[in-house]
C-alpha cells in the first residue's frame, strides 16, 4: 500500500492509486488497452534486454549521465548553500524529456504499435518524441496548443525538420492541456496501432508510474554523483513543476532519506493572489481530469479554469498524481514562483553562469535565489536544470524590449 | 421496477426498439433547453440522455464540445440541470420517460458522489452515464446510486472483449451503452454488421438491454441499429440541429425548437418503422 509510512517509494497500489490520487479515469475504449500496456511495461521493466537496450541509447543517443555541475559563481553569488546544477539541459534535444521518450518509443515498438502521438506545451516533449520517432521511423503526430505553437516557434520548427506532424490545437485555452484533449480523442479513435506517449508524470495508471521510473535516472545519478563530488547525499533538492516528470525523476530515488529537504516550485503566474498562476498543489484541489485524480484548477463546481503562466511547459491546470499524494503526506514541500521572478533568475543564470535555462527550470531557481542565501555554507543544495533556453528566446527577448 | 426498466419492458411489448436522444443540459440557453427537454417525448424519444457540460470533454468531437461551450458560456450549472428535470416532471406530469445524466465524473466527484446521487433522484433523474468512470473506478459511485435508485448505465466499446464484458456488467444496470465505433462522439459511424454482431456477443454475457450509440446520423442508420439493438442513441446529430437554429451570431432563430423536433420524429419514424419479433 503507498501509504505505508515507513517508505514514500511503494506506490502506487495495484489500481494505480497513491492514495486518493491516480487512477484510471478513462473512456471504456481506452481501458483495455490502458491494461494492455501495463502489462507491456511491467514484462519490459523486468526484461534485461529492454533495460540494456534503454540504457545504451540514454548513454550513446542521449549523453547521459548529465553532469551534476557545482555552479560556484551562483553559489558565491548566493552566499548560503552550495549549489550545483544537475545539467538535464544538455542532453540530446535540450531537456529531460528525451529520457522518458527513450523508454517510450521503445515501448511502442516492443508492442508493435506503427503510430506514436503526443502533446506538447513548450515543444520540448514534442521534439523529443520527434526525435525519438526520426531514430525509430515510426510516424508521429504532436499535438500542440495555437498559442503555445506561437509562443514556442522554434520547437514547431525543430519538430517539423525532424519529420512529425505538429497539429495546433485551437480549442479551450489553446494550451497544454487542450493539446492533452485533443490527444487523447485522437487515441480514442486509433488506440490499436498508436501509441500514446504521455510526457509527464500524469494520465491514467500506469503513466505516472511508468514516467517516473524512465525519469529517476536523473535523481539515481545525482545520488552518485554527489558521493563521488561530496561524499554524502544532498541536503535540499529543488525543481520546477508542471506536469511534474523533472521533479519526480530527481526527488523519488530520495524520497526515503529524511536528511534530505525536498522543494518542488509550481508556476505562480502574475501571482498566486491573482488567480492568474499555474500552481494547482497551492491554488487547487483535487478533481478528475486526463484519466487521473488529482489536484487541479477548477471552479466550484469543478470547471476546470485556465492556467496562466509565462513558460508553456507549466502552463497546465494539473499536476501529476503522485505529487498530489507526497503534497499530503508533507514530505515534499511546494512553493511557486512568478511570472517576473522566473524571468529575473533567467536573465542572472545567463550572466552569472553563461547557461540560459528554459523558463520552466527559471522558476526552480528563482526559488533557489530565494532559498540558498537562508541555507548553511554546508548545505548542499541541488536543483535540476531541467531544460536550456534556446526556444525561449525570441520570447524573452520580446518581453525584455530586445530587438532578435 | 426502475422507470428504465419500465421504459425498455414497455418497448419489448410494442415490438420495436427505443430511441434515445441526447440534448446538451443548457444549450443553446437555460430556456429554450428546458423547452427541448419537455418536447422531446412527444418528438419521439423514448429516453433522453441530458449532457452536462465540461470544460474538457475529451470523449467528445466538435459537435458537443460546442455545445456544452454555448451552454457553459450561457450559464448552465449542476443546480440548473437537476431543476430543469424537476420541472420537467412537474409541468409535463411525465413520469414514464427516463431521465439519464451524461458526462464526465470530475462535477460528481465535486459535489460528493453520495450527494449527487441523492440530489438527482429527488429530482427525478434515473441513471448515470460517466464516460469517464470505467468499472476500475466504478466503486466509488455504485453504492450511492444504488441506494438513491439511480441506475449506472455502463459504456462498452469494440475493444471490451469477452473476458473484460463481466467486469463492466458488474457495475451495470438499466442498460448497456454500447460505443458503436473507435472513437469520438459524432464522427464514424459503424457498419451494421458490426453492431448486430457486438450486440449479439454482448447478449450473451446480460439479460440488460444494449443500446447503441456513436456515429448514428439519420434515420435509416437509427433503424439499421434498431433491428439489432435494443435502443438507438443519437446525440451530436440532434446538437448540430440545435446549432443550425442559431444565426451567426449565436441568436436563436424562430425554427430552432421546430428544427430540433422535426429531425428527432424523423429518427423516430426510423426506429418505430422496425418491427421486432
């Protein structure tokens, strides 16, 4: 049962609940196929082939393991923790998402599925399961919400070049989430031969867990490497939230070890007061969307209301269930941060580091501008830098008065 | 006996199959959907699945996403649904035509599943059709339904197969809705030899009788279904009638509620023109 206390790292149960969260909320038509790939992950999961397969591409196609880097101009900066960067920004296709795809798109092919579909907020899920389809040849179809296929050009771009199909979504908000819609009517009608890959730690069971496990590689690595850099485990992680899968994959390898302060950092929009944020943990509650139970934004009777915030890949009026249930069981703290924080501490990672961060990874470290200079001097703080800024860009550029 | 049950016993003695017409709760507006709602039985439905709108109705295409837009933006809540079927019941005296809520668990699950329950029979709803609540999840409804005599009316899908039937039966009663095609709501629609051959294949595993829905246009495809099934569903095809009695800009015209009835007699006149033995 996931609510044994004596571990945070057993969930979920057999239904795919942690807690009251997860599930399977889903058409009938969905459902059985929902099983099907259950069981098609769980005999993978234990297959050493697969996992010998998964890993050579991570490391040949991927580049990974991704340096855990100690940031020590930030730190100085700072004044307070010790901080290093876990560099998921420099994986093949610039972000963390290419671990969960990897497994995927191997997945897909292992049950015969022809057809890989996906949605997309920033396009950073978009262009890694592009890619991943490219390298597979499997066709693929990205669905991505109208503004977001604005506001994230060059992704659409790279997308296209890599040979899928990127369909903007017009319908609701025109974001993550209607993208989400869309993809899942678009399974519903072909879930023989397509494969739907999910690209965050929600969804019906067994997605959040599936995910998780392809993205714990970072967090598995980080603990290895922090031994090797410190000779002890980290005292506080931080990462950003969307969906969550960057957050899950560093927090759950330590989930158990009480040592360690866990911090994830949810888009507060123009402020949580505002009601214009994407911070369902903080400005929800639990509801049912996109076959999970969850926290979400939604209105009293359980309209689900728009997400706002400056990076597409946060822009979702959910969470991953699995957040939900660690938010309750309070051993993960959750906190937010705004629109112009996340924009301050990308425009002072650039200088004080030369990396520009996605804004989705921005908001993590406005968090850790906050929180490193209260830390000890000892205190080893690591955030995952869970995607690079190049997309970003032309918007940042825009919203700063810069000519591009 | 359930006013379902009542309703399918009564169909079996006439020889012919039951049309069932879905109508988004609200649409095109509070009024003029309660004005729909109260002519539908004289139209022709022999039961009527009300739509309760949602922000994401992932299991739906253009035709009722639009029309729960229109209803949501026109101001339909939970409270108005259940009112417009308490005054159905009281204005019309109908107390045969069954009443089903059709939409997504997200507005049960928030007001309590117990309380929903509750709330809809005294209003004189008689059965659920939650797309989104598989028998996986089903357990957390059933309870409260049943005791509030509400009927969980489950879906069943060309991928549900014989070992997975029993599974979904278990949490069904009223009837079974059987999703004719791979799917959303209002696109393909499914060869008739595939509906008498799912509804034959799902006769076997339940005495329940099986609607069929999910594609069914006009009224030669509302027969087809009708001499296989037990009741023909028809939903987006009416929806597009409704919207066709709007002007551009979203005004109703005078043939709205004419449109609407004419189209469903139509589908009625299909159904009833098949006798069965």
């Amino acid at each position: 049962m996931a609510s044994t206390r004596n571990s945070f790292r057993t969930g979920p149960d057999d239904r795919g609940h942690f807690g009251i969260f997860g599930g399977r909320y889903v058409a009938e038509t969905l459902m059985p196929l929902i099983l099907e790939l259950e069981e098609a992950y769980n005999a993978a999961k234990a297959d050493p082939q697969f996992q010998g397969e998964l890993k050579y591409l991570l490391t040949q196609y991927g580049g990974r393991p991704s340096p855990l880097y100690f940031a020590e101009r930030l730190t100085r900066h700072l004044g307070g923790a010790k901080v290093y960067l876990k560099r998921e920004e420099l994986n093949h296709t610039g972000s963390h998402k290419i671990n969960n795809v990897l497994g995927q798109v191997l997945l897909a092919k292992r049950m015969g599925k022809t057809r890989v579909i996906a949605e997309t907020g920033a396009g950073q899920h978009g262009v890694a399961t592009a890619t991943a389809c490219a390298l597979f040849d499997i066709p693929c179809v990205v669905f991505m919400g109208a503004v977001d296929v604005d506001r994230q050009a060059p992704n659409v771009a790279r997308m296209n070049m890599l040979g899928a199909e990127v369909r903007a979504v017009k319908a609701g908000s025109a974001t993550l989430k209607d993208a989400m819609n869309e993809a899942m009517r678009d399974w519903v009608a072909t879930c023989e031969t397509t494969f739907y890959c999910i690209g965050t730690v929600a969804g019906p069971h067994p997605y959040p867990t599936m995910v998780r496990d392809f993205q714990c590689v970072i967090g598995d690595e980080v603990r290895k490497q922090m031994m090797e850099a410190e000779g002890r485990l980290p005292d506080t992680l931080v990462a950003c939230i969307g969906g969550g899968s960057n957050a899950m994959g560093l927090f759950h390898p330590f989930l158990d070890d009480p040592t360690v302060r866990i911090v994830g950092v949810e888009a507060g929009g123009k402020g949580l007061e505002s009601g214009e944020h994407a911070a369902s943990l903080l400005g929800g509650r639990p509801g049912v969307l996109h076959g999970n139970l969850t926290y979400l934004l939604q209105d009293k009777e359980g309209q689900i209301t728009e997400a706002h915030s400056i990076s597409a890949g946060l822009d979702y009026p959910g969470i991953g269930p699995e957040h939900s249930w660690l938010k309750e069981q309070g051993r993960v703290e959750y906190v937010s941060a705004t629109d112009e924080e996340a924009l301050e501490a990308f425009q002072r990672l650039c200088k004080l580091e030369g990396i520009i961060p996605a804004l989705e990874s921005a908001h993590a470290l406005a968090h850790v501008f906050k929180l490193a200079p209260t830390l000890a001097k000892d205190n080893l703080l690591v955030m995952n830098l869970s995607g690079r800024g190049d997309k970003d860009v032309p918007q940042v550029a825009q919203r700063l008065g810069m000519k591009v | 006996m359930s006013r379902i049950a009542k309703r399918f016993a009564a169909l079996k003695a006439d020889k012919r199959a039951g049309l069932v017409t879905y109508v988004t709760a609200g649409d095109p507006d509070p009024g003029l959907s309660y004005q729909i709602l109260k002519g539908l039985p004289a139209a022709g439905a022999d039961l009527i699945e009300l739509g309760m709108p949602f922000t994401d109705p992932m299991a739906d295409g253009p035709s009722i996403q639009l029309a729960g837009q229109r209803a949501l933006k026109a101001g339909i809540t939970v409270d108005a649904t259940f009112d417009m079927v308490r005054r159905f019941r009281k204005e019309t005296g109908d107390n045969e035509t069954p009443i089903l809520l059709m939409g997504y668990y997200n507005l049960v699950y928030q007001r309590g599943a117990e309380r929903f329950c509750k709330e809809a029979a005294q209003a004189g709803i008689d059965g659920f059709i939650l797309v989104d609540l598989p028998p996986e999840e089903a357990d957390q409804l059933k309870p409260y339904a049943q005791a509030a005599g509400i009927d969980t009316v489950l879906l069943t899908a060309p991928t549900t197969d014989d070992k997975r039937l029993p599974a979904v039966l278990k949490y069904a009663s009223g009837f079974v809705y059987f999703v004719s095609v791979l799917g959303i709501t209002g696109t393909k629609s499914a060869p008739e030899e595939a509906v008498r051959t799912h509804v034959e294949r799902i006769k076997r595993h339940t005495p329940l009788p099986v609607g069929v829905g999910f594609g069914i246009k006009t009224p030669d495809q509302a027969a087809a279904v009708a001499r296989h099934a037990d009741a023909a569903v028809v939903g987006s095809a009416i929806v597009d009638r409704v919207k066709a009695g709007l002007d551009d800009k979203g005004t109703p015209k005078p043939d709205l509620l004419p449109g609407v009835f004419a189209y469903v007699k139509a589908l009625a006149d299909g159904v009833r023109g098949v006798r069965k033995t």
